[in-house]
C-alpha cells in the first residue's frame, strides 16, 4: 500500500467537506468549525455573542500504527455524530460495521481512546472515503453554501438558498463534491468551457444511483444541459484519446462540441477514471450503434 497516497486521498478528502488539519507527531488531525450562541441580559437589552470553536473529525495516521505499511482513522464519535445527525450509538455501530468491511479494528493509543480502523491497501481507502461521504452526505446537502443576501421586488431580504428548488440543489450534485468540481477545474466545464457558476453542476461518470461515490475522479465538471445529455450517454468521451462523442440525435445543436478535447484538471489524481470513461463510452456506443 502507498501509505503517501493514501494520507494525501484523505487529506483532499477532509479539506474538501472545509475540514481544516492539523499535523500530528505521526499523523494529522481534522477538525470542523462550529458556532455557538450565547445570550447575556443587561437591564435594558440582551446581547448575543457568537463563538467559533474547532472540533476534531477524524485523526490519520500513517506511522506508530499496528501493522506496517497501513493508516489508521481514529473516530472522534460525538462530533461525527453531531456533523452527521446521527445519534452516539448509530455512529459507534457504523464504525463497527468499517472494522469488518473495509477497514479492521486498530487498538486507540491516546488518553482520548478514540475507536479506529486500519487500512491496508489503496483500494480500501478509496471504500472508506465512499462509506464517509455517504454517511455524512444528508447533513452536508442540508447545510448548502447559497448564502448571498439579495432583495426581491418588494425590498424583502431573503437567502438565495431557501428559494433554490430542491431538484435544481440535487441536480447540481452534493454540495461539497460539486465545490471540489468546481475548483480543480477552475471553474469551467469541462467541454464547452462556460463559466457562468450558476450553470455548473457536479456529474458522476458512475452513476450515483449506481456507485455513491464522491471521489473527484469519478466527476466532471459540466453545464447542465451537457451534463443532461452524459447522463442519458448521448454525449461521452472516448476513453483513450479524451475527445468528446456527440450521439447523431443530437446534432447539429452540439455538433461543436463532437471531437473536443476534454479539458483536464492541473493534477493527474483529479483526472477521470479511464475505467468509469470506458464503462461509460460502451454504453454511449451501445446505445447509438443502431
């Protein structure tokens, strides 16, 4: 197992859902921010203060570990419970149900004894990183980042994110992942190279009904009415040379695009998965062979 590898998945992983690390003597430690309210009355009026404290996700480890050549997540419950609206027991039971899957039991070995998994393959953290973003997708897509102020026609202030239609939120992709999308390719899709933000949404190569996988080799950064058409495979990108496929049913409207390269993030870790392209593309091909 590339041990390397595997801490810089998980880092990109943490920083993406705005977790910020901390280095430890043999690891790094994630932690969330979190905002408490607290009221204090003087005689003629309340005051509210508002505090910001850190609170510790997940710790990894890649050295001091049980078994060489593996990482170790040790899991701090209450605040992933708390994050993931989950109670303290539902959270202890799903870190269980990690030790038998895709991960197995570490012993803790600081005074907080926080329950942990080892990983011991590349594989497996790719799994680990899928069975957490899953888990904790519900609270993040709750929690979505439309908050700019603006006033309707009657001078009401109101945030733009309580008017969003629920399917237009879903369509654009979980929240944090299309946020990932969005920054690795620079704010532009990915084939017609439009920047209008408001039009970008998050597409899976693998369908998310298919695979719940949030890995940002598993998206690409499209307009809406392109990513409509990936999804339907009357649009694909051929696997080996990365040129875009536009099915005959949708010419001349996309015509443009047909033989595009496919714009690529600066990073070859960001890259799409040639097996999810390919996978993709004999579905393309399957469906416009007739």
């Amino acid at each position: 197992m590339n041990v390397q590898y595997a801490c810089e998945k998980i880092d990109e992983f943490c920083k993406g859902n705005g977790w910020s690390g901390r280095d430890l003597k043999s690891g790094k430690n994630y932690q969330c921010k979190s905002k408490t309210k607290t009221k204090t009355k003087t005689k003629t009026k309340t005051k509210t203060k508002t505090k910001t404290k850190t609170k510790t996700i997940i710790s990894v480890y890649f050295a001091e570990t049980d078994e060489p050549d593996t990482v170790e997540v040790a899991f701090e419950v209450v605040n992933i419970a708390e994050i993931s609206n989950k109670t303290k027991a539902q959270v202890e039971s799903w870190i269980k149900e990690l030790q038998g899957s895709v991960g197995a039991y570490a012993k803790p070995k600081t005074r907080y004894k926080y329950p942990r998994i080892s990983i011991s393959s590349d594989e497996k953290v790719s799994e680990f990183i899928n069975y957490f973003s899953g888990y904790i997708t519900d609270a993040i897509t709750r929690d979505i980042e439309y908050k700019v102020d603006e006033k309707n026609e009657n001078g009401l202030v109101f945030s733009i994110d309580e008017h969003i239609p629920s399917s237009i939120l879903t369509r654009r992709g979980q929240s944090k992942f299309r946020e990932r999308l969005i920054r690795v390719y620079n704010g532009a899709c990915a084939i017609s190279n439009c920047t209008a933000e408001a039009a970008l949404e998050a597409a899976h190569i693998t369908p998310h009904a298919q695979e719940q996988s949030y890995e940002v080799n598993n998206g690409i950064l499209l307009r809406a009415d392109i990513h409509t058409l990936f999804d339907l495979f009357l649009i694909s990108i051929d696997p080996e040379s990365r040129t875009v496929l536009v099915s005959e049913e949708c010419r001349p409207s996309y015509d443009e695009f047909h033989g595009v390269k496919l714009s690529l993030p600066s990073s070859h870790l960001d890259w799409p998965n040639p097996s999810s392209l390919m996978d993709h593309y004999l579905k393309w091909k399957e469906k416009n062979s007739s």
